[in-house]
C-alpha cells in the first residue's frame, strides 16, 4: 500500500499532466472556426471546474493528518475520475 507522500506525489504528477494536456485543448479552442468556438470553450469551461475540484480535493489531501488520507482519497479519486472521463470526452470533440 502506498503511503500518503507516495500517493500524493503520483496525483500531483497525474493531474498536472492533465493541465497540461487541457492547456493544449485550450489553444485547439482558441484556434477553431467561430461556429466551434463556443462549443469547444463550454467544454473548457467544464474540465477547468472539473480541475478545481481534483486540485481542492488534493489540498485536502495534503492538509489531511493521521489516517484521514485515506477518507479522502476516495473523494480525490472521485474527482480525478470525473475530471479524466471530462478530459476524454472533450478531447473527442476536438479531433
């Protein structure tokens, strides 16, 4: 079983990397025909809400002591599962 700093350490890598890659969407938008734009900036909008609720959950993570990591894991891989399955179905739309 990983410890705390361990599993910590893996989501902070994992989400920034899907920063990254919703940065890259970003300017995708940014470049699409007018029609597009619009659709492609509310499911932008979507995945940054869907970030900032899997960034919250980490600070919680991190601010967590004691065994209570674990209780909120559960919620932290809720969010980083909303946020990949968010991720997943945009970047369809973008191809």
């Amino acid at each position: 079983m990983k410890t705390k700093e361990e599993y910590q350490a893996e989501m902070e890598e994992q989400i920034s990397k899907l920063h990254t890659k919703i940065d890259e969407l970003k300017v995708q938008a940014s470049l699409a025909k007018a029609d597009a734009k619009d659709k492609y900036h509310e499911q932008i909008e979507v995945l940054n809400d869907k970030y900032a609720v899997a960034r919250e959950k980490l600070q919680e993570l991190k601010a967590s002591s004691g065994n209570a990591w674990q209780d909120i894991r559960a919620g932290l891989e809720s969010a980083w599962d909303e946020l990949q399955t968010s991720f997943k179905r945009a970047s369809t739309h973008f191809k």
